[in-house]
C-alpha cells in the first residue's frame, strides 16, 4: 500500500516503537539510512541496523530478528518482489519499504495492512488496476449429479443446459481474463529501472517535519548524485531533482555580507556549481582525472597511441604545461586553476567532446575540505566495495557509512585512494579487452568475459564495480568501433565470482544512447535463460541486472537465442548454481 502521509503513517507510527532497519549495500541506500538515523536519535527511537547485500541476507535477518521486532524498515530492497512470499512473516509484522527499485511487485502495492511503501508519488508508476491482475476464485459447481437420464421433464433439461452453458461462458471469460491478465504483467514487469532517489524521499519526510539539518541535506544530495553516477536515472530526471534540492540548497547555506568573516574550522556549507564531468579531479592531478574518466578516456581513445597524441594536442590547446596538469590538483599555480573549467570546455568542444561540465553540488568542511558529491560517491562506493582487505560485507558496510560523517574524514579520504585505483582499474582492463578483441558482437548484444588471471579481477567481482566497468567499456567500445549498429546494442559482461564453486558474476546494461530511458531488460531474459538450461537461480542482489553462474556457457548460448528469438531482456544481478 502506498502511503500518502509519510509523518502520520510512517514516523509518529515507529516512534514510540523498537525499529529493525534492513539497509541494502548501496550508496544511496547508505545515505537514507543516516538521514533515518539522525530523525531517530533526535527522537530517541531504539532500532537495530542490520545491512544486507541481497535477498539471502534479506532472510537471514528477517528470520534471526522476526521474534523481537514487529516493524521493519527496508531501505532500497524489498520492493520489486512479493515481500510476504519471500519473507513468510507473521500477520502481525508490518513492513515499511523505501525503495527506489521499479517496477514494484503488485502484491505490496495491493496489500493494506502490512506492507507500507514510502514512494514519491510524482513517480510514473504505472500501477495496472486491482481487477485486472487479481481475481477472487470462484469454486467450480460439480458436474457430477447433474447428467440427464433422458426421463426428466423438459424444463429441468432446459435448465440444465442453460447451466452449462453459463458455465462455459464463464470460462472462456476467465481465459481470456488470464490472457489479458498475462499481457497486462509482461507490460508492467519487462523492464527494470529506479524511481526518485530513497535519501531525497527521507530528507523529503525530515523537512516536512522540520527537523532538516544541512547534513541530511548533503546525504539526500549524495543519494541522488549516485543514481547519476550509476546512471541509474535519465538526466532530465537528474537535473530535476537537481533544482528541487538547490532550492533546499540556498535555503539552508544561504550567506549574508559578515558570514565571510565568522566562517569557523568546524562550519559546513554547501554550493551548487556547474563543474567539470572530471573523476575525483580536485584530489588527484588534471592528467589522470582526464586519463581516467570515461567520458575524455572514450573520446581521445587514450589505449591508443593516437589517442595519447590527441590528449597531448588538447592540453597544448589549453596552454597547459605537462608539469603542471601531471601535479596534484592543489598544487597547481592559482593562475591556471582560476579559469581552469572555462579553458578546458572551451578546448574540449574544439574536440568534440561536449557537455564536460554538468550540475551538481560542492560541499566545504571548514577552511581547507572540499568534495564534490561524485567524489563522495566514488569514495563510500569504493570503501563498501573494498577487496584489498578480507573485511567481510558487514565491516565494509559500517566503513562506508561512517565515512559519510564529516567527523569521520580520514575514512573519506582512504575512500578517495581506493577510488583512484578502481578507476585505473577500470580504464586498464577497459585498454585490454578493446586491444585483444575481447568484445564480441553476438548479433543482439555486445558480450566480454574476463578471463581468471585477467589483473583486478577479484575487483570486477563486486557489482556495482562490474557494472561500472561495463559502462565504461561500452562507451569505449562504442567509440573505437566503425560498426555504427554497435550504438544501439546493449551489453553483457562476465566475471569469475567463486573459483572454488565455478560461480561468475553477470550483468547487463542498455545500449548507451543519450536519449535512453534506462530502463534495463536483461534480467528477464537471464532467467528465461536459466530456465531453460535448467540452472538454479540465486536471488543475491536486488539489482536484476545482475546473475551469478554456474553453467555460464550454457546460459549465454541460451540466451543468445532467446534474444534472436526476440523473447524480451532486463537489466539484474543474480546467482545461477547447478
């Protein structure tokens, strides 16, 4: 059920109550749960914080917690499949669920007593009606008893005909409800994609309250700007709710002519700015921001040594000495940073690259910290992500989460590193597959395997890494081949998860358009082709867009033909076993 006041129907029913919060391993995820944090010890609400990296964990804590809880709070999981099912819950339990995953399961949208949905209501849902779904069993009159010996009267054998008859219109009527019923599903179900970020939905509920604090506000831009990042939403999608929170911006950093002069070591203020589409840029040098973003790495087609040449010729456009751009950001001389953005935008669209810069937020710890809001994602994503260390999920989870406190900076900054060496990671591995041809073009999809001893690869087990990965391989991809029909495929990617199992880790990701709804249609076509190998699907992400395998090979021929077969596809992250 949807709820329409989050205050009356959501917080002020769990404020007198003891909360299990469930909290998937996702950035925005991390950032709604400090925000529902902050609302709690303002109020001084128990609850307990459980994270979970997919539906096994799901369980796992539901069924260890059931019996001292009576309401849960799911943050971006629970959702998109019938929680009851999944869970098998005692009536008495009542779930809150604030997910940004689409399409949501009409189960939860239906039931009214225990499922209660914190979804933003402006979102295009495209909820099918009640009746046209579900439908109430009627039982079926026995046929026995009812036969005719031929001595009845004739009215009791009219009658008895127009039984009959009446009876086979009402299952013709029921068939053609359960057709129409299975298009209307297949319509609603096909595609999988987000809805507004879960931190701008709390931060929503806080201000309405009137307990906003600019920390919430950071958190709720942070959110956003890794469903960007992600790309996870559309950019008009973006930049919408990019205006609704500058608004919230200017209301709560908004400076007078003395402030200049009072800003102290421990103030916190927040800007938007138009900036520069550059990864972590202000915390590395210019050269291996511009080496490593995927967007300039693409475009110059820096794995070549054309490509290289190309890079060269733009900083010399820009008047850019080498030594300077090959220097850590903050050394840089004042003078070149000072109309740094407007040189390069200038420059880059002599190169063809447009759009370099993009709207989005800055924020300032007091007189020497600055991050943008995609260095922050970077960092938590690459701090919960982490595979140097054997920290379990659990530590990593509370790792990333405390690095999104700005007493916590030192976390941040070793989330910073982290993300440095990830993107080098990515573009390196990216080189590799475009120089040895390990993109194949399978007709309906572009499909790359990394191969066990491929360097990093422990790394590209992770999902969101992986995803990240293919993204940018795809846009390379895109811009080194002459195959102008590659642009409208989409593409599946492949990397060991287990050794020991002979598990891999897939996903897949829509073509890469500018004008794409990303709307993903892998994760359908995954289990169609798991089904038909006959391979036991683990539900281990809430991303559909994203299996594990065990018969890889078979479930990729499977699905070659399933898509040639034009049986449709979404985009998920899942486990198939034997």
């Amino acid at each position: 059920m949807f709820l329409t006041d989050f205050r009356k129907e959501f917080y002020e029913v769990v404020v007198n109550q003891r909360v299990l919060l469930l909290v998937a391993a996702d950035v925005d995820a991390l950032c709604t749960c400090k925000i529902l944090q902050a609302l709690f010890h303002c109020d001084h609400v128990q609850y307990t914080l459980v994270p979970v990296s997919g539906w096994q964990e799901l369980e796992t804590a539901f069924l260890e917690h059931k019996d001292q809880f009576q309401y849960f709070v799911l943050i971006n999981c629970g959702a998109n499949i019938d929680l009851l099912d999944v869970l098998q819950s005692e009536e008495d339990a009542i779930f809150f669920v604030c997910d940004t995953h689409r399409p949501i399961n009409l189960v939860n949208v239906y039931n009214e007593t225990q499922i209660k949905l914190l979804v933003k209501q402006d979102d295009d849902l495209e909820i099918p009606a009640y009746d046209d779904v579900f439908r109430e069993e009627e039982e079926e009159e026995e046929d026995s008893g009812h036969e005719s010996d031929g001595s009845e009267p004739s009215g009791k054998r009219r009658r008895f005909e127009e039984d009959i008859m009446e009876r086979t219109m009402k299952r013709r009527q029921r068939r053609e409800w359960e057709a129409r019923r299975q298009e209307i599903l297949f319509d609603y179900e096909q595609y999988e994609y987000h809805g507004t970020s879960s931190a701008m939905v709390m931060f929503d509920l806080a201000w309405l309250m009137s307990k906003d604090l600019n920390d919430m506000l950071w958190w709720s831009i942070i959110g956003l700007t890794d469903q960007w990042v992600q790309d996870k939403i559309t950019q008009m999608k973006y930049v919408t709710d990019v205006g609704t929170l500058q608004r919230h911006v200017s209301r709560h950093n908004h400076r007078n002519g003395d402030e200049e002069n009072s800003l102290s070591i421990d103030c916190m203020r927040i800007a938007f700015e138009y900036d520069l589409c550059l990864a972590l840029y202000q915390h590395w040098s210019l050269y291996e921001s511009l080496c490593n973003t995927s967007y300039t790495s693409a475009s110059f087609k820096l794995w070549s040594v054309q490509g290289q040449k190309k890079l060269q010729e733009f900083l010399a456009d820009m008047g850019l000495p080498l030594k300077q751009v090959k220097q850590k950001f903050n050394s840089m001389d004042i003078s070149l940073k000072e109309n740094l953005r407007e040189m390069i935008e200038e420059s880059a669209n002599k190169f063809g690259m447009k759009d370099l810069r993009v709207q989005t937020f800055s924020i300032h710890f007091g007189f020497k910290h600055k991050f943008l809001a995609s260095d922050m994602v970077h960092a938590v994503a690459a701090l919960m992500e982490n595979t140097e260390k054997d920290d379990s999920g659990t530590d990593n989870f509370i790792k990333a989460l405390d690095s999104l406190s700005r007493s916590n900076l030192d976390k941040l900054h070793q989330g910073l590193e982290l993300a440095k060496k990830q993107l080098c990671a990515i573009q390196q591995t990216v080189a590799s597959c475009i120089c040895t041809n390990l993109v194949i073009n399978q007709g309906p999809f572009l499909y790359c395997y990394l191969m066990e001893g491929t360097p990093d690869v422990k790394l590209f087990s992770k999902p969101m890494s992986l995803r990240l990965l293919s993204k940018y391989l795809l846009r390379s991809f895109i811009c080194s081949t002459k195959n102008k029909r590659c642009r409208l495929l989409p593409m599946v990617m492949a990397a060991p998860m287990d050794l020991e199992q002979g598990t891999v880790i897939m996903v897949g990701i829509p073509p890469h358009t500018e004008s794409s709804d990303k709307k993903n249609f892998f994760g359908r076509a995954f289990e169609k082709a798991a089904e038909n190998t006959n391979s036991h699907i683990l539900y281990n992400h809430f991303e559909t867009s994203s299996k594990y395998a065990a018969l890889f090979l078979c479930v990729f021929i499977c699905l070659c033909v399933l898509c040639r077969c034009g049986e449709p596809v979404n985009l998920t992250t899942l486990p198939l076993q034997r």
